[in-house]
C-alpha cells in the first residue's frame, strides 16, 4: 500500500507560497491526496533522473480559480483532463517505448465536477466514452451523480444514496449513508486493507481551513459506514498499516493533534507531540507504519521501531526555516521552504522560531527504500530523494512552479504537469 498523504491547507506557516504541497505528498485537494501522488521509489532513482518524454500543453494561462488539470494512469494509457471556465479538454495518450502518441482529443463543451476514469472509459456524467474508440455508451447512474472510480468499481453517489458499480450492468450493493453531509464523495485510490474507503461531503476542499465535512469510513463490501469526525481544509490523513492518521494542526496555535482509527474508522486514541521530546532523528519506514508505531513516535520521540533513522535541523533565515538533513554520511541542505521545517507562527523574520515536523515524518513513510523531500527554489519545486542508511540522494528533480504543478507515478517514470497541461517524464540514468 503506497502511504499518501492529505494537506489541505497552508500548514508550514510561510504564507501561500509554502501550501501544504510541501508536506511529503502534495495535493491541492483531498481527492488528490485520497489518490496516490506518488511513488514507491527504487534505488534506481540513485543513479540520477533525466527526462524521459513530455508533451505540450494550451498556450492560453489558466484564469479561473476553479481550473485544474488531472492525468489519470489507465493501462498503458495516459488520460489528461484540463478544466477551463466551462469547457474541459480530454486527451488520450498512448505510451510507448518512444514516448506517447495521441489517440485522441475532444472538448466536451462542459467543466467536469471530478475527472474521472472507469475501467476503460472516461466519466462524462451518464456517459461514458471508451479509451480506444471514443465510442459512448450510456453509464448505469444518472448524469448528476457524484462519481468516484478505482481498482475497477466505481461509487455513485445521489445525494447520500450510494451504489458500487462492478460493471455496467453489475452493483454490489445500495446504500443510504447516515451521515451530516449532505453529499456524499468517496475517495478510492487509497485503500485500507483493499476493502476500507475514505468518504466525506466535498473532495474539493482546494485551500480552505472554515469549510467542514464529515469524514467516514466505508466498507466497500456491503456499504456501512462509521463516522470519524469533523475535519477541515487544514486536515492530514494518512492511511497507515492498520488503520487511518488524522492531524489537526491548529491555525492560530503552533500544536499538532493526531487521531488515530482502525480501517473500519474506530477510534483508537489521540496522540500529542510532547514539546519536551527532541525529535530532531527521526524514524523512516520502507513501508506504511501501525497506528501504534505512529503514537510511540508522535508522543515519546520513540525510534527503537524503525529500520533506520534521520536527522533533521531547522534554523530561521531570510523569513523561511531553512533544513538540514543528515542522511547516512551525507548532508543535504535546503535554505529555503521546505518539506522538513516550519516556521512558527510567533514571531518574525529571523526571529521566528523554527519547528520541526514529527507529525508529517509519520507521513513520509511507505515509499520503498528511498525518502522523499522537497524544497521550494525561486518559485519553483524540487523533489530529492534520498537512502536513510547511506549517503546516496538522486539530486534535485525539479517537479514545476509551485503555484501549478503536479504529479502522477507512472510506473518506473514519474509524469509532473502544470496548469497548462503540459507533461514532463522523468526515469531513472542508466547505471554508469
């Protein structure tokens, strides 16, 4: 299970430009984050990256708040949605060994509330439109139905009366959601034990710290649901192992709070830093930790679990919290924003206190046997990943401007793109 992780809302205390894209995974909505925005790394990423392919995007700036862009992996098929006004731009790309080639383009008249794919269809409301052919065909739910579609199923949604979908003409069951919302979304890419879904009223939450929904644990076997509070645009969660994290930082104060669930979305207990604590080396997993392994840390600076360990300093310069991290035998610094430190929100300039992360260290874990980190450099990101146990990093990879980027793994590539849909490659050097 790749371990992805929720920010949704501006966290590290830096202003807008340091949006919570800075923490170990970067979505600017909670689909985004409920969707994989990353790898599970190989040390082939040790030898260096180099572009692999990229393909244009519009030459027109995006001028809406609401316009957006998603590529969906479908197979050996890349699907990009870009989202404008009211239009959104639909284009299927083939990969190959060369590259990709486009198979076709449509512009469907109208702005998509949530791109979507299904099997090999995209999702245009009661149709769909088939991968190949471009033929349509009509869906098994209305046109003003909330869609969301993974791992083969999908989950429509009117209002709180939902039904998973197996095939076009296939549902395992319907079900009317208890629940305070008054719409119900499901997020279906990440998964806890293949059979838990996180569901809440809104996946758009974009930036927003006031707008709340209630978040719910589906079972996607028969339907039920267990409630697991209120949440926020400045919510965190993070599947875990064996179960679900969710953080709560709060905007006016410098404390981090984490509520630790089960799958089923039963409640397991809160977990506080503890400021006396020295969190300065922290634990990394190769793979998602357990809810208990999440609490030895968050509240006793507990790294006796973990298969190896980091350092991490911070020190306050020019306005932003610069960081240090001593990997193995190497040091990597990064002067400017950062995914490792924040600045606190008393004080200013080089007198604001710098802090560290121990909650987002949690998040980090579950990508293989590389970490990642990422630094903000005049505007732009940039993604390192580095070896815990040894000096070795890949060097800086720059993923976009931080105000438009985004990512999707594609397998042993990995595809960042921008407001304007352009897509950029990058894999792995060959071995010298």
């Amino acid at each position: 299970m790749v371990s992805v992780v929720l920010a949704l809302s501006v966290l590290l205390g830096s202003g807008a430009a340091a949006y919570a894209v800075l923490r170990s995974s970067a979505p600017k909505a909670l689909n985004e984050l409920i969707s994989p925005s990353r790898n599970t790394w190989s040390t082939d990423w040790l030898n260096g990256t180099e572009e692999a392919w990229s393909y244009g995007g519009l030459e027109s700036p995006s001028t809406h708040e609401e316009d957006r862009v998603k590529v969906i992996k479908a197979g050996s098929k890349l699907v990009r949605f870009i989202i404008r006004g009211e239009s959104t731009l639909v284009t299927v790309l083939q990969e190959s060994e060369r590259g990709v080639e486009l198979l076709w383009e449509q512009d469907l008249g109208h702005a998509l509330p949530e791109p979507g794919v299904w099997k090999n269809w995209v999702v245009d409301g009661g149709d769909l439109i088939d991968l190949d052919t471009q033929e349509r065909v009509r869906a098994p739910w209305p046109a003003d139905a909330t869609v969301s579609a993974a791992h083969g199923i999908a989950i429509a949604c009117e209002g709180l009366t939902c039904t998973l979908w197996t095939s076009r003409y296939d549902d395992r069951w319907t079900r009317t959601i208890e629940s305070s919302n008054s719409t119900i979304a499901v997020g279906l890419s990440a998964l806890n034990n293949n059979r838990y879904a996180l569901a809440l009223g809104d996946l758009n939450l974009q930036k927003s710290d006031k707008v709340t929904t209630e978040l719910l644990a589906l079972d996607l076997e028969n339907g039920s649901t267990r409630s697991m509070g209120q949440i926020t645009g400045a919510a965190l969660v993070a599947p875990l192992s064996d179960g679900w994290l969710v953080g709560i930082s709060d905007k006016f104060e410098d404390e981090e709070r984490v509520s630790l669930y089960s799958p089923d979305g039963t409640p397991l207990g809160d977990a506080r830093r503890d400021d006396s604590k020295d969190y300065g080396t922290f634990p990394y997993s190769p793979t998602p930790i357990s809810a208990e392994q999440a609490r030895a840390w968050i509240e006793n600076a507990d790294t006796s679990w973990a298969p190896s360990t980091m350092k991490v300093s911070a020190e306050a310069k020019d306005g932003t919290c610069s960081a240090t991290l001593v990997h193995g035998d190497a040091t990597l610094s990064m002067p400017g924003i950062n995914s490792l430190t924040r600045r606190s929100r008393t004080g200013t300039g080089n007198g604001a206190e710098c802090r560290l992360l121990p909650v987002t260290y949690t998040t980090m874990m579950g990508t293989g046997p590389l970490a990642e980190v990422r630094e903000v450099r005049d505007h732009d990101l940039y993604l390192h990943l580095v070896d815990p146990g040894s000096g070795a990093e890949s060097g800086a990879m720059r993923i976009g401007d931080l105000s438009s980027w985004n990512v999707t793994p594609d397998g042993g590539e990995l595809i960042a793109y921008d407001d304007s849909g352009r897509l950029t490659a990058y894999r792995p050097k060959p071995a010298a």
